[in-house]
C-alpha cells in the first residue's frame, strides 16, 4: 500500500501524456535538458574563476601584496 507498482506507474504516465501530449513533453524535456545543462557550464565557469582568483592571490602573495598609493601631477611649463 506505501509503494506503487509498475502498473501504478504506467498508468500515471499514460494519463500525463494523454493530459500534455507527446510535443509538450518533448519541448519541457528539452528546456529542461538545456537548463542543466547551462547549470553545469556555469558551476564549470565559476570554478574557472575561482581558480584564476587564487593563483592570481598567490602570485600577489609572492610579490609581498603591498601596495603603493600615490598622486601623478603635471608639470606645467611656460614656453
């Protein structure tokens, strides 16, 4: 009773396309494929990013991660 059969299965699945139709559930598996899959580029991405940050933070490490401020003024001259 806490379980459904095979048969229990089918038949949900026969009224869900009966309910839908075969193109409507073609279309909603493809977005849905085309979701994960731009989910999956862009957890490949960050982690991309993440790893550039890091060795951008490490060869800044090495450098002694100081940095200077300062001002650029212009001379002006009289000719």
């Amino acid at each position: 009773m806490g379980s459904m059969s095979i048969w229990h299965w089918l038949i949900v699945l026969l009224v869900v396309v009966m309910i839908f139709g075969t193109k409507k559930l073609r279309n909603m598996g493809q977005d849905l494929g085309g979701a994960v899959k731009g989910f999956k580029e862009g957890m490949k991405d960050d982690a991309t990013t993440a790893a550039r940050d890091a060795d951008e933070a490490a060869r800044r490490a090495q450098l002694g991660g100081t940095t200077i401020e300062g001002e650029v003024k212009r001379e002006t001259t009289k000719s």
